[in-house]
C-alpha cells in the first residue's frame, strides 16, 4: 500500500549533492532507477529530474527499512531521509560517484509495473512505443535534457527582450480565416450556427495592429498551428518566439536578433559566436549553394559551368542550354576512391530532385566518367581546371532549368558531404539570408502568390518593377539559418495602404476579395501606421539544433506523428452526436476514392 510524505520534506534534489555535503542529513525523493539486493546490503539508484545518486541500506538499517527496501523494484517512487558519505568505491559515471546517502528512513510513496521500455539515456525503443508512454520517455534523462533546455532558451528569450525594451502581449487562438498559404485548422461556432474560428498561422495581423497600436516593441513565446503534411522538422502545432518592432529598417531588426542568438549560444551553450552574422542574398546563396537555407559549415559549392562545356556535344546539355537552362557542378575532393554503387546513390538524390540523371567526370589518367565519349582531352581539362580538380577528385553534374540544378545538386551536395564526412558535427554557423523574390508563380493556379506572406514590402529600389516586371522584384525580407535549417525569418512590413493594395492586386485579389478578408487590417492603416518589420523564430528547431536532435519530436513534450495524431491520447477522436449538434454539424464518411 502506498506511503504518503507527511512529516517528510525533500531538502535536496540528488544530482545536486556532492563531496563538499559529506556529513550533512538530507531528505531526497524520486524514482528508483534500479536497486540491487547483496544479502542484507541493498544498493538502490534514486532519480530525479537533476540525475541520480546512490542509496544504501546496510545491514545495520533497522528491520522496517530493510524489510522495505527488499520490495523496490524499478520505477517504485520513493522518498527517503539519510546522512550522505563518502563512496568506498566511487563510480566515475555518475555525477554523485564520489558520494552515496546511507538510508535511515525511506518510504514507498508509489509502486509500478515493470515499463514497456527501459528508462534510461539513449534508449533502442520503437518510438511508436515511446510516444504511446511518452510519460515515460519524458523520465529519460535525455529527454528531460532537451526541454530543460528548452526551458533555459525561452527564459533568456523573455529576459533578452525584456532588457531591450520589449513589451510581451499575447495574441487570439480563435480568430479569423486568412489566406496565409497552408491549411487553417477550423474551430466551429456554437453560437453562430455555421461559422467558423481559425487556429493562428502565425499572429501576423495581430502583432501588425499593435503596431497601429503604438507598442514599439513587442514579443511573444506563442503556438502557431498549420494543417498541413509533417516532416521531421515540422508539426501541426509548433511555437515561435514571435517580434515586431516600429520605425526600423532590416539592419535594426537583425541587430536585435544577432543580439539574442549571441546570448543563447554565450549563456546558454558556453559557446560564442561572431558578430555580425554573414550575410548572402538569396540568390548568392542559391548559385554558391543550391538552397536558400544553405549549411555552410562544408564546401562544396556550386559552379556555373554553362560557357565551359557549351561545345560538348552531349545531348542532355545541348537540350538544356537550348531551353535557356543551365549547367552547374560541385568538386568532391578525393571522390575520385568512392564506388561506382556509390556514385549511382547520389545520381537517385537528384533523381528525387527531378533532374534527368547526374554526370560525372574523374580527370586521371585515363579519365573516367558517365559522358566520356563525348568529351575531348582538351574539354576534360576544360573543365576540370575549371573546378579546380585534381585526379583524386570527383566532378558531379546536373544539368536542366535553374530551380531543378539549384534543387537537385544542393541535395546532392548535402548527401556527399554526408558520405565523405565533411561536416563538422559540433560546428555551429548561422547565416542571413536575405532579398529573396517578393512573388513567385504559381503555374497551376496561373498566377503570382507571395514568396512569404503579401504584407511583405518590396525592396525600395525595386518599386518601380513592381508592376511591368513584378517577377524581378526582391523583397525586403530576411531568413536566419542554422547549419541548412532555416531558425526564423521575417521582413519589414508594408505599412502605405496604397502599396497593400496594389500588392493584394497583384496576387489575383479584387478589391471585394481583400475587403472580405483583410478588411480590418485595411480599416486600420487609414489611421496612422508606423514603418515596421519583425521577425519569428521557431523555437522548437531552434532547441532541436541546440540539442543535436534530428527531429524537433524530441524537443516538444507531447508531440504528433506523421499523420497528426497522439498516439498516447489517441486525438483526434469522434465527439458524441451531441456535441456535433449543437454545433449545427454532420459528419460524411468519405470513401477511399475521396
């Protein structure tokens, strides 16, 4: 039968304890980790969220403490009082190895069942299963590693702004419908039959108002929701550590993030990094690296080599400097040892990528290569003086129209410098990137839609552009990337109403349109609105990156799976009938073909 702790209080947290508390009288309360029973001498490991530490009771415990002791098993939720001493056999392992609490007094406040997986560092368990039990797996002292950590980095986001003159306000979970490129997660009215809420996307329009509203600076730690296909970076529900700021330009805003990001990675990580962060222009980092989140922390960079090989007559490059294509490659140093079988793996990457296939050269002698009867000596050389190649090296070619290349050979480049081990795992290298394109088109609705959302402003020089070449025109916007994942981004915000509208125009609205959805952002720019811009981290990637996790799954305390459930609530669930008719709802079962 369970204990209960009256008259008992826990004075010490275990990990916290060490050689300079021998002698002292402490109370502890947690988990026990294991407990090893020597005939009469019974070791138990107790855990909590700082760590662990060793108990023991001797033969000379009185006979209620033994008797208990002989029933723990793992997982039993003990508290116990003792003295702490020094270990006779210390265990380097441990945080506590030099000290251990010889028992006087201990309690069973909880027993347990044996748990589908072990609680311990680094556990091999299905993570179905670890989801299902996620109360469990956030017993795993790495699991509690990660969101203490999270903990750390949104305190100093709070303090960081706070000092900086920042205002924290929060903004509706229930709002209103807005076209803001992924899929809203509807609320149902009760009380107006027929209408629906709209989970945030982001508090954009909001955090644009208080703006209007004259609070300068504000932030917000918030969720955001999108209903849209997971990954391992991505969840239905996520949270960003969310800015905006009145009367600055880029450069302000930027500052401020820098600013922050230098204090996680000084205070948080031990790790400083240098200011200012570098900085390339979106299309900079798409020629250099193929992607506009480039991990720069490895060479490999791509090369326009279009001019150099435009004599060669191989068919796949003829086509493509033909359609207004271009010809791109990378230098994979001492590629020139992997395997055929090797190379064929990275010719399926940018297969994926929708490249026709991936060529290949190795200028040794003799060369080697996919097209080499269509090569000349003097054209091998060519381009191998053009990479800069040795005969140890390897050259990987994409050809076909500049997104497919950038798409393609950025994957590739990533995949080989997996392979070869040309990233430096403990490195951390942020980068700004920055004027991407305002608009991009949309083929299949036949028309231009925002690269990032339609209250971005276009760059001031390229206004005149907006309306003969509005393809040309770069916006005023900005990402912050980390090691190829993008941590944030943002812009500065249009704030004349005539520039809004001519903006929503541009993306296929009428004036109705706007109206019906944006019309109280509209009403409020006719009362005075300041020029501002922010800016919205992704906190869980950011913990996620920080953590050296590979999905942001083991930074998020209950997260979904990929098709957006829990598996340890199992939600969504059907709601009974009742429920669904107050709401003025029915459900219709879809068929497969649906």
């Amino acid at each position: 039968m369970a204990e209960h702790i009256v008259g008992m209080k826990r004075t010490d947290y275990c990990a916290e304890l060490g050689e300079a508390d021998i002698g002292k009288n402490c109370t502890l309360m947690g988990w026990c980790h294991k407990s090893r029973d020597l005939g009469g001498l019974t070791f138990i490991t107790l855990r909590d969220r700082t760590g662990e530490i060793q108990l023991v009771v001797s033969p000379e415990s009185n006979q209620e403490v033994r008797s208990k002791a002989s029933r723990i098993r793992s997982e039993y939720v003990l508290a116990c009082s003792g003295k702490i001493s020094r270990r006779s056999a210390p265990n380097a392992a441990m945080k506590t190895g030099q000290i251990e609490v010889i028992v006087d007094e201990i309690r069973i406040l909880s027993e347990s069942q044996t748990p589908p997986f072990y609680i311990e560092e680094g556990v091999d368990a299905n993570e179905a299963l670890r989801l299902k039990y996620r109360y469990l797996d956030l017993r795993r002292p790495d699991m509690q590693r990660n969101l203490m950590l999270r903990h750390r980095i949104a305190k100093c986001a709070r303090d960081y702004f706070d000092n900086n003159g920042f205002v924290e306000i929060e903004t509706p979970m229930l709002g209103k419908s807005t076209p803001e490129g992924a899929r809203d997660y509807l609320v149902p009215s009760r009380v107006k039959n027929g209408s629906f809420f709209a989970l945030p996307q982001s508090p954009q329009l909001y955090k644009q108002l208080l703006m209007v509203s004259g609070y300068d600076r504000y932030m917000q730690i918030t969720k955001c929701f999108r209903d849209e296909d997971l990954r391992a970076d991505r969840q239905p529900e996520f949270t960003q550590i969310d800015l905006e700021m009145s009367f600055v330009d880029s450069d302000d805003v930027m500052s401020v993030t820098e600013g922050f990001l230098a204090e996680v990675f000084d205070k948080i990580m031990g790790r400083p990094i240098q200011l200012p962060i570098p900085r390339l222009t979106y299309q900079e980092a798409m020629d250099r690296f193929g992607s506009d989140k480039p991990d720069i922390r490895f060479g490999l960079e791509l090369n326009n080599i279009s001019q150099i090989v435009s004599d060669i007559a191989f068919p796949p490059f003829e086509t493509t400097l033909s359609s207004g294509g271009s010809i791109r490659a990378i230098c994979v140093p001492g590629g020139a040892s992997l395997s055929r079988r090797e190379v064929d793996a990275f010719a399926e990457v940018a297969k994926t990528y929708r490249a026709g296939g991936l060529a290949w050269l190795v200028a040794s002698e003799p060369a080697r290569g996919s097209f080499l009867k269509f090569l000349s000596p003097d054209q091998i050389d060519r381009i191998k003086n053009s990479m800069n190649a040795t005969a140890e090296d390897l050259i990987l070619i994409v050809s076909g129209d500049n997104q497919t290349v950038y798409d393609a050979l950025g994957a590739v480049r990533c995949a080989v410098a997996e392979k070869m081990n040309l990233i430096p795992e403990s490195m951390f290298a942020p980068l700004w990137v920055t004027e991407f394109p305002l608009l991009e088109y949309d083929g299949e609705e036949d028309r231009f839609v925002a690269k990032h959302h339609p209250f971005t402003s276009p760059m001031p020089e390229d206004m005149a552009m907006l309306e003969k070449d509005p393809a040309a025109v770069r916006s005023n916007a900005y990402d912050i990337v980390l090691n190829g994942t993008e941590l944030g981004g943002g812009s500065i915000r249009i704030h004349d109403q005539a520039l809004q509208e001519k903006m929503f125009m541009l993306l296929g609205f009428t004036k109705e349109q706007a109206n019906a959805q944006f019309g109280f952002l509209l009403d409020a720019f006719k009362y005075g609105v300041p020029p501002h811009g922010g800016l919205a981290f992704g906190l869980d990637r950011m913990v996620m990156l920080l953590a050296g996790t590979k999905s942001i799954r083991d930074v998020i305390a209950f997260p979904k799976v990929q098709n957006s459930s829990c598996l340890m609530t199992e939600a969504p669930a059907p709601v009974a009938d009742k429920q669904l008719e107050e709401l003025g709802i029915s459900v219709k079962e879809l068929s497969d073909e649906e």
